[in-house]
C-alpha cells in the first residue's frame, strides 16, 4: 500500500504537468489550425492525461535525486550540473517511450520509425528537459517531504568485519573525520565513508541541526545548553556528552531546543 507521502508527491507531479502541459495548450492548437486541422476535445484532454502521467512517473527519481543532492552549500553547482544531466536523459527516456506507446495505441505498430523519433526529440527535447528541471526546482524550494522507506531510513556499516546496518532515528549525533562520519548510536560510534554535507540531505530536518561545520546532532537528544564566555556553546545530551555549538549556530540551536521543550524562544541565554 503506498503511503501518504508518496501518494502527496505523486499527487502534485501529476498537477504540475497537467499545469505545464495546459500552458502549451494554445500554442498546439494555433500549429493545428495553421496546419489546416482541428484539434477534438476528448482526444486533447486524454493525450495530455496520459502524458502527465508519464510525466509523474519520474517523480519518485527526481525526489530522490533533490535529497541526495541539495542545491544549496558548496557544491551547489555540482548538484545542479547533476540535475539538469538526469532531467535530459529522463526527457530523452521520455519522448522516446511516448514515441513507442503512440505507435502501440494510435498506428499499431510494435516500434515508431527513426524519423517520427527524430521529429519529436527535435520539437520537444528542450521543452521537456525545462519541465524536468522545473519540477526538481519547486521541489527543492517547497522542501518536500520525503517518504522513509525501510532501505533509506538504514546505514549500511561494517562491525567486525560484518554488514550491518543502523537507523537513521536512532542517530544522537553524527561528527565529520576527514574522509569520514562517525555515527553515534547507544554509546558506540559507526564510521563510513561520506561526507557530511551529502549525508545531512537524508536526515529529518526536523529533528537533527547543525551545531558545528563539522557536527550534526538530534535535538531531542539535547538535556541542556550551556553558553561559553567565547560566544559558542556547550551542548549536553542526555547521555552526559558534551558537544561544542560554534557561535555561528548558536541561535538557531537554542530557539529550535527552545521549541522542542515547549519553553519561549527569546528565553535568557544562561543554561537551562
């Protein structure tokens, strides 16, 4: 049964390319009416159904693609480069499988020819490819909530040799070491080989926060903070670890751990 998280993401693809493909709409029917034919009613409202649900079908892809690579932070462009790379070879996937379903449906032919491919790819390559990346865009800028999976929501990790794997909900607080992340579960530390910024795309934002360049950590596992004469902080988890917060997150770190126990965010900067 599919969850609603996936069936909310679904949903709004599937509107986004009924909105993108009305917005062509005029310019389809000034081409036929130039071409001295005229577009019937049922037939335009089911070729743009279909190709909205086509169109959705990358969703779950393109979702994906926003977590793991966040447009934000130093490799910004990277990410982008990324995205804009799966958004033209998602469209050329695209125009291609229309091509081959056209022929099914319309012509019953098993394949479309060469020149029918070509033709579509040379009028509606580009535009797709905009489609695409104006999706991946909205995503990234509405945050949309992904859907933890059992394979996503795990860490696969070495122990002795063996496979294993840990929670991301089980995480307290996650530190940078070089190449490295140290993972702290339950008193134990799990290390593997990625790097912070790219492994931040697939916390819950709402439960883990920056504390430092080079540490993250679940604000639930936050007992009490202690402000340091420097202008930084002294995290203490409920384990009793202490955590240094730089000064540059200091603010946002209070006031979210000032939400989470329910207490005023302009409450005194002493500990509490």
């Amino acid at each position: 049964m599919l969850s609603s998280h996936w069936l909310r993401n679904i949903g709004g693809a599937f509107l986004f390319w009924i909105v993108f493909l009305l917005a062509l709409e005029p310019g389809n029917v000034l081409h036929a009416s130039s071409m001295g034919h005229t577009l019937d009613f049922g037939d335009e409202a089911l070729r743009i159904c279909g190709a909205a649900l086509l169109g959705c079908s990358t969703a779950p892809l393109l979702l994906a693609l926003s977590r793991r690579f966040p447009i934000s932070g130093a490799r910004g462009w990277r990410s982008i480069a990324i995205h804009s790379a799966s958004a033209a070879t998602l469209s050329f996937a695209l125009i291609v499988v229309s091509c081959v379903l056209a022929a099914w449906v319309l012509m019953g032919e098993i394949v479309p020819s060469a020149a029918e491919v070509r033709s579509e790819l040379a009028g509606n390559w580009l535009l797709v490819t905009f489609g695409l990346c104006a999706f991946a865009a909205i995503s990234h800028a509405v945050k949309v909530r992904f859907p933890r999976t059992s394979q996503s929501a795990q860490v696969p990790i070495k122990t002795r040799g063996r496979l294993g794997y840990v929670d991301l909900a089980s995480i307290e607080w996650i530190e940078s070491q070089g190449n490295y992340l140290a993972l702290h579960v339950g008193g134990r530390s799990h290390l593997i080989r990625e790097t912070l910024q790219s492994f931040a795309g697939r916390l819950d934002q709402e439960r883990f926060i920056r504390v430092h360049r080079r540490a993250i950590v679940a604000i639930d596992r936050i007992r009490e903070i202690q402000p340091l004469a420097n202008g930084d902080s002294t995290l203490i988890l409920q384990d009793g670890h202490t955590i240094r917060a730089s000064r540059s997150y200091r603010e946002t770190v209070r006031k979210r751990w000032a939400e989470l126990q329910g207490l005023p965010k302009d409450l005194p900067r002493t500990s509490s």
